[in-house]
C-alpha cells in the first residue's frame, strides 16, 4: 500500500482529490500539507481541515507556505470562491493544524516511515522546493512526486502558463530539477479528463458524499465544453492506475521571467539536454469515459 503525503491548496478539485485519497482502501495518507494557491493559505488550511472532519478521518495537517518564493501571491478565487470551497455548508472543522510547519513535517513523516513516501502536489510547489532544499537527504526516501500542474500545449492562466506553476515558477523550477522520479500531469491530460454532467447527476444521489461532491462541483467556475476538470483528482487516479494516463519521458525547463513566465518547456526535440535524458515523466493522454466511470467507483465507497 503506497505511503502518501498530499501537497495541496483546497480549492474545489483539491478537495474531489483528498475525497477520494483519503477513502481508498489502497493509499495510507501520512499527511496533508496546505500552501497558498487557488486562496490563502488559512483558507486551504481550514478546508482541508474541515474535510477530515466530514470524513471523520485523523490525519495531520500541515500549515505551509503563506506565498510564493519571489513572485507576488495572487489566487484564483474567481474560480473557486472566496472561501475556496463553496457550495456546501460544512460545519466547522474539530481539530487544528499540527504545530510544526509543512516542510519540518514532511521530514518527520519520511523519517518515521519505514517505507519511501509518494509525493503528491496538487498546488503551487512552494512547500516542496523549500523541503528539497532543506532536506536534501530525505530524497531518497521518496519513492515518486506526482504533480498537477504544467502544461505543453498551452496556459490557462498565459496562452503558455498553467495556474500551479505560473504561481510559483522560481519553486516550480527547483521541484523538476530535482533528483527525484516525478510525472507531470497537466493541462493535457486534466482538460480532457473532465467530469460529464452525467456524473454529475450520478453522484448527487450517492449518499452524502455524493451529496457534497456535486454541490462543490456544480459550484465550480472551470467550465469547459463537455463538463468540469478535477484537475488535481487525477494525480490519484495516476497513484492507483497509472496505466489509464498516457505518459512520456520529457525534459522539462520552467520559465521564470519574461512574457511566458510559468511556462513548462518540453525539449522534444532534444536541443538543450542529451539524448536519452530525462527529468521528468510527462501525462499526454487519458481515456476520459474511463476517468469518470473510475471517479463514480470512487464516490461510491465514500460514506453515505
């Protein structure tokens, strides 16, 4: 059973995303860790927070980055609402952050667990370039990073820049230079993956959880021709069924300043870094109806 810790800023799919993570029998969730990226960092935090509590599950939280390494904070609450989590009226959270801040709990995590830790970061990466530069030595207790962000095709916050990146690209940079085994599941592989109107449908009536999900979905600013992504819903899929996401090795830059600043450069052609190398695994592809009959198996072992 893979070990995770989960990297994320709730927002609408980071929630879908620790919904299913923390429900399924096959992932042992050590840790959720907050950052600042779709609101601020209190707010994903008291989000997070205020899931466990809906799921009646103890695992710690993490309190991490306020804002990005250089760049000024800014977050997409036009998108996923003020609080980064409306549509549904959940109570009050039960419990409080750990008192150790992100990066100093990642380490304890990975120094406790017998096992490597899957990384999975679904928010600006500003809490995991800080952890690889403090903790050099814990890298090789990391089994994989997965990602949600990036993208080769094209921006949704530049016509170049996907939203995680261009949020922190000076962290974003530091994170795919890293000695680690990483995959990049991106805007080519989320903008295809979305959740149909008949999904929706489906899990409104499964139990309150269904409940839950559809009311947050359906409040969820991301609209797309053929439905909504649950972009960071897909790093899990990717954990438990890597087979159903198309992926290729790549050699990926960041840019840091600059008109495309944000942007994830795919050296396809390998003019810039030898032939054979790689620094990262890259989603391009997924079977989008096999994505949302997998998203219903989910919800359908949640609590009713």
């Amino acid at each position: 059973m893979p070990s995770v810790i989960l990297d994320m800023d709730p927002g609408i799919d980071d929630a879908a995303a620790i919904a299913v993570a923390v429900n399924h029998p096959d992932l042992d969730v050590k840790l959720i860790t907050t950052v600042a990226g779709n609101v601020s960092v209190d707010k994903t935090t008291k989000n997070t927070l205020k899931l466990l509590s809906f799921f009646n599950k103890n695992i710690p939280v993490a309190m991490g980055a306020k804002a990005p390494l250089k760049k000024e904070f800014v977050d997409a609450s036009a998108i996923h609402g003020s609080s980064g989590m409306p549509g549904y009226d959940f109570p009050e959270p039960q419990k409080e952050p750990i008192d150790l801040s992100a990066v100093e709990a990642i380490h304890q995590v990975i120094a406790q667990t017998d096992e490597k830790i899957t990384l999975i970061a679904t928010g600006s990466y500003t809490n995991i370039a800080e952890f690889i530069q403090q903790y050099p030595n814990d890298l090789d207790q990391v089994e994989q990073l997965i990602l949600m962000g990036g993208s080769i095709s094209g921006g949704n916050c530049s016509s170049v820049a996907e939203f995680n990146v261009f949020t922190d690209p000076d962290a974003a940079k530091i994170v795919f230079e890293a000695p680690i085994e990483k995959t990049m599941i991106g805007l080519d592989v989320t903008l295809k993956a979305l959740i149909t109107p008949a999904t929706l449908n489906t899990i409104k009536d499964m139990g309150k959880s269904g409940d839950m999900l559809y009311k947050i979905i359906a409040a969820y600013e991301d609209i797309h021709a053929g439905g909504k992504p649950m972009h960071d819903v897909n790093t899990i899929l990717y954990a438990l069924e890597p087979a159903l996401v198309v992926t290729k090795e790549m050699n990926i830059d960041v840019v840091t300043d600059g008109p495309a600043i944000g942007a994830t450069v795919a050296d396809i052609q390998n003019r810039w870094h030898q032939p054979g190398t790689h620094n990262a695994k890259v989603g391009v592809d997924i079977d989008a109806e096999k994505f949302n009959q997998w998203f219903i198996e989910q919800v359908a072992r949640m609590p009713k």
